[in-house]
C-alpha cells in the first residue's frame, strides 16, 4: 500500500487523483474483490522480489466488478479518469497496464479512448489474451491498429500454448512482444502470494520494465522507452517480427544498459583456460556520489556482465575449489567497458577415487559419483578396465553420491587431507530403469515435483520425458524401450488426449512395466470419448468422473494394506477436483490396491490396481494424482509399493476364481423351481511355478447346489471353466435368498485359497429399471421404495452395470420383467437417451401379460408422439409441450390422493410433457 500515489503519511489518503471505481462496487478507495487487479499489479510494483519496478507508484481505475466482468461504459469512463485524474492532467500517470480484453479481435469500440491516452503521452499496454494457439486468436483492444499486445512466454522462453496469436484482422503482427506469463508469481488480497498463467500476468511485466526504464532516463518517454525494449528483446524465432512471439521476449537488463549513464565491468573466470561456471564476481565502487556494490555469478563459459555507474571499482572474485583473486583499482567510464580476466588458482587439495560395481553380478558400471553440496563431480569411467571415478576436493569431509539409471542412488562419507588419497567404492543394487513422464508440462499443470521428490527419497534415478508441446513430444514407444518402467504422470489429462496410446499399447506389449496416475485418464481414454486402445490393457472399467472423497483406504492382503491417504491439502499438490471411480474387469489379473472411502457410486469404489498376474506385463493404475497424497511420506510409501509391485519375481503358486456367465454380479434372480446353471473359472495364478491340483467345495448353501467337478488340475497361469449348478426349490415362498461359497483350495498349500460367492434369490415384489443418463435419480426412487417397506430389485439400462440382471444384455426383456408383480420404470432427462419402440414393446408385452407398470418420464412423448403405446396403455389421446409447467394436482379420487407436486427445475432445456 505504500507505493500507492494516494497514499500520503498513511494517516491522509488522497484518493480522489489516484483511484476510481466505475463499477456497480462503488468502492471509494483501492478495493479488489476479485484478485486480478491486486496480482498484476504486485507484478509492477511490488516488493519482496515480485515487482519489476519497485521503487515506482500506482493508482487504478477499476472497471471491472468483483466477477471480472465490466460493462464498456465503465471501461470507457475509467479512460477517461486515467487522461485526467481528479480533473487535472498534470495528475495522468506515464504508463498505463491493461490486463483485460475481448475474444472479439474485431472490435474497435475503444479505439477513441486509447488514442486519446497516446496523444497525452501516455504509454498503453494490453494483454494479447488468452485464445491461442490458433493464429487470429489476438483479442481487443490490443488488436486494434497502433495498440501494444503482450504475448506470454514461459521459462523455457517458448511461447504459452494459450497465449493468443496474430495477425489482427488489420492484418498487423500481434504481438508486439512478449514476455513472462506462466507461473508467475505476485500478490494476491489477504497477504497471499500465488502464481497465475495468462497474457495478464506478460502485460505487466512490460509495463513495469518500461517503468524501470523511465527511472533509469526520466526523460526517455513512454513511448522510447516500450521502443527500447522492443529493440533489445530476445528473439524467440529467426522470424522477426512474428505473430507468436513479436519481436520477442523483453529483456529488462539489455534494455536498461542501452538508456543509463553507465559503464560495464566484464571479464572472464577461468582454471588455466578452462571456464569456471558459477563463481561469485562482485564489484565495489566509489562514484564520487557514494559508494556502490553488485555482483553476479559467471555463465557457463565463465563469462560475467556488471553494469555500473562511472567510477573507481574493484573487482573480486570467489570460487569453490579455489583461492580468491582480487584485481586492482579500475576506472570505468559512461559508455565504456573495462575487461577484467581472472585465472584461478586451485586450493590445495586431495582426491576421492573409486570404483563403481553392480552388487549383484560385481560387473564394472559407468555412473556419475559427485561430493554433495559442491559443483564436483566424475563420471565412473576413468581409465577403464578397472572403471574408477576420480574427485579433486579440498580438505575436508565430505558426502559422495554414486548415481546411475537402473540402479539405487548410494552416497559414501569420505575425509579428504591436503594432498591426500581417499578410496572410496561403490556397489550399487540394480533395480527397474525408470522414465518418469510429465503429462502435465504441455498446459501449465506439472505435478512432477511431488514424483521427483518421492523418487529421490526412495533411493531411485530417472530420466524425464517432459511433454512440452504435443505431438512434438508425446513419447513414442522407441524411446519408451530404453526403460524398464514408465511413472506416467497426467494431472489432467490423459495418454490418450497426446496420442501415446499406441505408444503404451506396444510398451506394454513387449512385456514392460508401468505406473499411470491421474484423475481424469479413464474419463478420457476410457469414458466420454470412447475407449483407447491401450486402456483395455489395464483391465479395468471406468465408472464415474467424480469419486466425491478425498480418502483412500488401502486393500486389505495387498502392497496397500493398512494405508490410508487422504489427496488434499498438506504439501500434495491440492488437485483433485474430479478423482475417476472404477472397477476391475476380471480379477484373475488385477487387484484392487486402494479403495474410496465412502465414494459417489458404492458399487465402484476402485481408487488403485495392479495388474500382471499371468501376463508378460505388469502396471498399477490410480483414478487420482499420486501427487496429491498430502504428505510426502504418503507420497513416497504409495510410489514405492507400487514400484515394488513392479520388480517383483514372478509368484510361484497361488489360485483365482471369477464368474464367466458375464452377468454383471453374483447374484441371480428366478422364480422357485428354476435351475440356475453359471460356470466359473479356476486359475492358477501361479506364473514360475509348477503343475498343481486345486480341490473345489461349496459351503454357505441351504438350495441344493452343484458343481461339475471337484478337482481341477493346471499348470501355471492355466484355466479350467467349472459350473456351478443352483435349483430354487419349489416351496419357496414370498422374498427368498441363498449363497453358495465356492472355496478352491492347492493340495501342496492348503494355505493357498480362493473364494466366489453366489447369490441366488427370487424376484421381489417390484423391479425398479434406472433408464437415466449422467443425471442420476434412481436415488430419490430407491428413497421412496425403502420409505414405504416396499423390497425392490434395481436394473440399471445404462453403461453403469445391473444390479440383478440374469442377462447381459443393457434392456431387461419381457420375460425378465414377468418375474415381478409391478415394474417402475423411470427415464430421467430424456434427450440424452430416450424410450425407444423395442422398449415399448417390452413394456408393452409385460401389460399383456397382465403386469403392473408405474412409468415416469418427463418428455418420452416429445420424441414418440402420441403412438399406439400411448394412445392403448398409457391412456394418452393427445399431448401439449409446455416447459412452464411446474406444479401437477392429484385427480380428485385417484389413490395418490389430493396432494400437490413441484416438479424438479433443476436441468430445463427440452419441453416437459403432459397428457390431455
């Protein structure tokens, strides 16, 4: 607040000159209820090393609400205020930052109101926004003729994918420049700081750089000063100018030197002609005017740069590893430049050596080996045969650390004497050699820190393969191969939306390992835009986008058990907004490692798998972002598991049991009498193992049941199908149920079991058939059912699995239907998937039969009309489309009594229907 014009002594605010607000706020003084204004604004001219220009002063014109939103009224008139605050334009500031706009390039409705601040002097800036990356994308006003727009760049000096692109359809080169726009970091309202992406946060960037430029040369002008900037920023393309990047990014220090009274102090570090990176050059100086100090770090080439005002300085210089040096008095000159060269001297000093083995087969390996906390280190390659690495250290104690991919990082303590020999050997433990891929990289959402800092705790090295920009960098499966295993990491998106589907599909394929973590990967890849490929191999069926926890329990009897993660808060990365629910296809291959915690559908509650039990690959999934576990213990516990999980040796016994008459549970629903035949599936789970004989039994049972065999005999990861033969006696009556318990058991390990339960009952007195989409309400008639003692079966039509079906396909049948004395069939928000006629029939057949159907639907007859199953069984002789309707009255003398209903308003958007 103390670099606010207005500010005064703090006690005195002068408002009227420094702040309006033209919006429907109102505020009288500096207000920001949204947090935009406050963020670009610390990026100016805020301390603590978040502003460009620190030491200059703000006022505002706010016409934007609290929402971000503003009218072109109050944008016009808080123009209008900026050409002459408080009514004089002696009180016009010099520079004035825009961070707002249009998508709409064409739009020249502040075109008078701009030239008006250019023709007082005043330097305008906008945002270019944030459209891009199609080219046309560049909004208004910075589209317009004449109007500066900023581009944003990240820290790689590319240009933000979203950073929107010319040419305007003046047909000029947007943007002018650009300059940094992706995780910026600035203030916020409330003392917080936190880092937004956009054109927003590069425009001020521009505007304070040309501030820094004007107290630098008070007499350069708004206008020299954005020249200035534009001459000496850093091209970003051999095409100047262009409509990504303009004439590139600013760079403030060549732009500075170019408009000072100074000089430059500049030289090189170098150990008898070879460059030393990173040593400390510092500058003392008297001016005359008072003394004056800096300093820099030397590049890679050893080279250094300090500007500095004309003067006396002397130049000094500091390096690990290296006496310093201190050059005599030099006199720098406005305009001048004065090279200043060092050759160091080595310290005295010892070496560390040593070899670096594999601890398993003793085999010699290349690694890197570095002293910890210094700039040394040596590859392991030295003079081979034997490998040995070798470190020059001065005196003292140190930590080495030997690191190579495929293999555990392990560190050595080693004292060094003057002069003195130290060996210190290696034997690293080989283990998986990982990629780690960050999915997140190509729209500002990495999460990879959190996996690299698991990673390191772990003891493990990596490589990365950073997705930058698609499909330049989508990972092709040739560069997979180099690894063992891949960590994949997809904050927000998935394999699928980059197109290394196929990439994973061959990965896998040849027999490799993978981790693959993200909220929405199934959403993508196995959800709303059908399945990839690759996805089937991770044997899984997605099942819901938003699990509605934020808890994961580990599964009992698995790498998990007894974790429990919560993915919020604490030092994760707070990014789960939409954790993907789903459930294993077949569990002879996969196991559940993680479960919800009380998720949104009960029946899916799948957070992690591992799957590779019988096949030549082996993953573990997560429907959320390992980076989001809350602690970094957490963290590292569930990567390091599931990487265990990886290397494991193959097991050597063991037996699995999974239903094979593709109903979607165990249970089976049939009248008394019936006989239920279901067949089932033995494996032998065991992959390195031998041939064994499993016994099977069934226990649980009061119904008569049976099974085609007792004893199977298989080898290794061989299968058996048995069945399992259920009769409902005949003098059941009413609600019934029984389970039968198949329990397979090894003859060699009676330890060694599996189990699979069946249920088998009959039909209650309703059927209850959830035909919605997306919009789910079967709840609120399961509420209604259960409220009134009604038993019920449910029947889910949709890509959600039954609940009771005896058959695989999605619509129950006639004769499934005929089972029950009533049938409620209800079909929610209509569009997205409407009563077809093969449903009507079905209903239809039921009624024939002498069924009882309640059916509910809000616009069936929208899409049917008034057809021969309206007008015979429904009773409809005519029908009126009305989306007013929102109240129904009960017919004087219906069972439903004289009562009134609201009708649920919450999803409009197709006509309602009623019957006349």
């Amino acid at each position: 607040m103390a670099r606010y014009r207005g500010y005064g002594n703090g006690l005195v605010f002068d408002h009227l000159r420094n702040w309006i607000d033209t919006t429907d706020d109102g505020a009288i003084y500096p207000f920001d209820g949204h947090g935009h204004g406050t963020h670009t604004m610390g990026t100016m001219v805020g301390g603590e090393g978040i502003g460009v220009a620190p030491g200059a002063r703000w006022m505002a014109a706010r016409g934007l609400n609290s929402a971000g939103v503003g009218y072109d009224t109050w944008l016009i008139a808080a123009m209008e205020f900026i050409l002459a605050p408080g009514g004089d334009a002696g009180n016009a500031p010099d520079i004035v930052n825009n961070s707002w706009g249009s998508s709409d390039g064409a739009s020249a409705v502040f075109g008078e109101e701009i030239a008006a601040l250019q023709s007082a002097g005043i330097l305008v800036i906008f945002s270019a926004g944030n459209s891009g990356p199609g080219a046309g994308t560049v909004g208004s006003p910075g589209s317009n003729p004449g109007v500066p727009a900023i581009g944003a760049s990240d820290e790689d000096d590319d240009i933000a994918y979203f950073s929107s692109r010319g040419p305007s359809v003046w047909d000029e080169t947007k943007p002018l420049v650009s300059a940094p726009g992706v995780g910026v970091l600035s203030a916020t309202p409330g003392g917080v700081y936190r880092k937004y992406n956009g054109t927003s946060m590069a425009a001020p960037h521009v505007a304070g750089a040309a501030a820094l430029l004007l107290s630098a040369n008070p007499g350069l002008g708004g206008a020299a000063a954005l020249e200035v900037l534009t001459r000496t920023a850093i091209p970003l393309s051999t095409t100047l100018p262009n409509n990504d990047s303009g004439w590139g990014r600013i760079d403030a220090f060549a732009a500075a030197l170019t408009v000072m009274d100074t000089g430059l102090l500049s030289g090189t570090v170098v150990d008898g002609g070879v460059p030393i990176s990173g040593a400390l050059v510092s500058a003392h100086g008297d001016t005359g005017g008072g003394l004056v100090a800096s300093s820099i770090s030397t590049d890679a080439s050893g080279r250094f740069y300090l500007p500095g005002p004309a003067g006396i300085y002397t130049i000094s210089v500091s390096a690990f590893g290296f006496s310093s040096s201190e050059s005599g008095p030099r006199l720098l000159l406005t305009s001048k430049s004065v090279i200043v060269d060092f050759d160091l001297a080595p310290d005295a000093s010892g070496m560390a050596r040593g070899s670096v083995v594999n601890a398993v087969s003793g085999a010699y390996i290349t690694a890197t080996v570095r002293a910890l906390d210094t700039p040394r280190g040596s590859p392991s390659n030295l003079g081979c045969a034997p490998c040995r690495y070798g470190l020059d250290l001065p005196a003292g104690v140190y930590t080495l650390e030997a690191r190579a991919l495929g293999y555990f990082v392990q560190t050595r303590t080693v004292t060094i004497a003057d002069g003195g020999l130290s060996d210190a050997d290696f034997a690293l433990t080989p283990t998986l050699r990982l990629a780690l891929v960050d999915g997140g990289a190509f729209y500002y959402g990495s999460a990879i820190g959190q996996y690299r800092e698991a990673l390191s705790a772990l003891g493990h090295t990596w490589d990365e393969i950073v997705v930058k920009q698609v499909p330049r960098d989508t990972p092709t499966v040739t560069r997979l191969l180099g690894y063992d295993a891949v960590v994949w990491s997809a904050p927000f998106d998935s394999p699928g939306i980059i197109g290394a589907g196929p990439a994973l599909s061959s990965y896998l394929g040849t027999g490799r390992r993978l981790i693959l973590s993200g909220q929405d990967i199934g959403y993508y890849d196995s959800g709303w835009f059908g399945i990839v490929p690759y996805f089937r191999l991770l044997n899984v069926v997605w099942e819901g986008d938003d699990a509605g926890t934020q808890h994961i329990l580990g599964e009992t009897g698995t790498a998990w058990a007894g974790s429990v993660y919560t993915i919020a808060g604490g030092t994760g990365a707070n990014n789960q907004f939409t954790p993907d629910q789903f459930r294993v296809s077949d569990g002879d291959f996969s196991k559940v490692l993680g479960r919800y915690e009380a998720p949104a559908l009960s029946n899916s509650d799948a957070a992690g798998v591992f799957t590779g039990q019988c096949l030549n690959y082996r993953l573990a999934y997560f429907g959320f972002g390992l980076e989001a576990i809350a602690t970094a213990a957490g963290r590292a516990e569930a990567l390091g598991r599931s990487l265990d999980l990886l290397a494991a040796p193959s097991p050597t016994l063991g037996v699995g049991l999974a239903a094979q008459d593709s109903l979607p549970t165990v249970d089976a629903v049939d009248m008394p009498g019936a006989v239920i035949t279901r067949p089932f599936r033995v494996r032998h789970t065991g992959e390195a193992g031998i041939t064994q004989t499993f016994r099977l039994t069934i226990s649980e049972n009061l119904w008569p049941t049976e099974l085609s065999t007792n004893t199977v005999r298989l080898a290794p990861c061989q299968t058996a199908i048995v069945t399992a033969t259920m009769r409902i006696p005949l003098t059941v009556t009413g609600r019934a149920a029984d389970l039968s318990r198949i329990t397979a058991m090894a003859d060699d390990a009676p330890t060694t079991t599996a189990t699979l339960d069946y249920l088998t009952h009959t039909p209650a007195g309703v059927l209850l058939i959830d035909d919605d989409r997306w919009y789910d309400r079967e709840v609120a008639y399961m509420d209604a059912l259960r409220a009134a003692g009604i038993d019920f079966d449910l029947w889910s039509t949709l890509w959600r699995r039954s609940v009771t079906a005896q058959t695989p396909v999605p619509r129950p049948s006639a004769q499934m239907l005929a089972r029950y004395q009533m049938v409620m069939w209800f079909n929610g928000y209509d569009w997205f998937d409407p009563i077809t006629p093969g449903e009507e029939q079905t209903m239809a057949a039921y009624l024939d039969g002498g069924g009882r159907l309640f059916y509910s639907s809000q616009a069936a007859l929208y899409y049917t009309g008034v057809d021969d199953f309206s007008q015979r069984y429904l009773g409809v002789a005519g029908v009126l489309f009305d989306d007013t309707i929102s109240r129904t009255v009960a017919e004087p003398g219906n069972p439903v009594g004289l009562r009134a209903f609201s009708a649920d308003r919450c999803c409009r958007g197709r006509p309602a229907t009623t019957g006349t």
